[in-house]
C-alpha cells in the first residue's frame, strides 16, 4: 500500500495554488518528512522477493513514511 510517492503522475496534479497547498500538507504529515520514490516501492518488493520474507503471507504492506499513523481511527 503505497503512501505519496513522487512521480511525474503526482507532480503533474500540481497544477495551481490550491493542488500545491494540499500537497505540501500532506508532505508536512509524513513522520519521515519526505514523500516516498518509486525507489522506494522497489526496495519493499525487492525484500518480499527475497528468502528473509518466505513466511509472510496476507499481509498489507503499508510503505508510507509513517502517514497513516497520523490519521486517527486509521485501521487496515
């Protein structure tokens, strides 16, 4: 479950004041501080692919700098 991730998908919705406004809110709620890469989406499948995550099975993998944290009654 990917969080903000900076993409040209993204950046292209950043069209006027208000959409840029928004943004920069949800940015200010990250914990880590930063919007995610598509680099960092990579990393999560590329450690699934791997032996170390052989036992994990249905599971939602939330990849959001801590986002959702914030978000009171939040439940996955």
């Amino acid at each position: 479950m990917p969080g903000l991730i900076a993409t040209e998908g993204v950046q292209a919705q950043l069209r006027n004041d208000d959409a840029m406004v928004e943004h920069q809110t949800k940015v200010a709620r990250i914990p880590l501080g930063h919007e995610g890469t598509p680099r960092d989406i990579a990393n999560m499948v590329l450690h699934l692919i791997t032996e170390e995550s052989n036992y994990l099975t249905g599971s939602l993998l939330i990849v959001d700098g801590g986002y959702s944290l914030g978000i009171p009654g939040y439940q996955v």
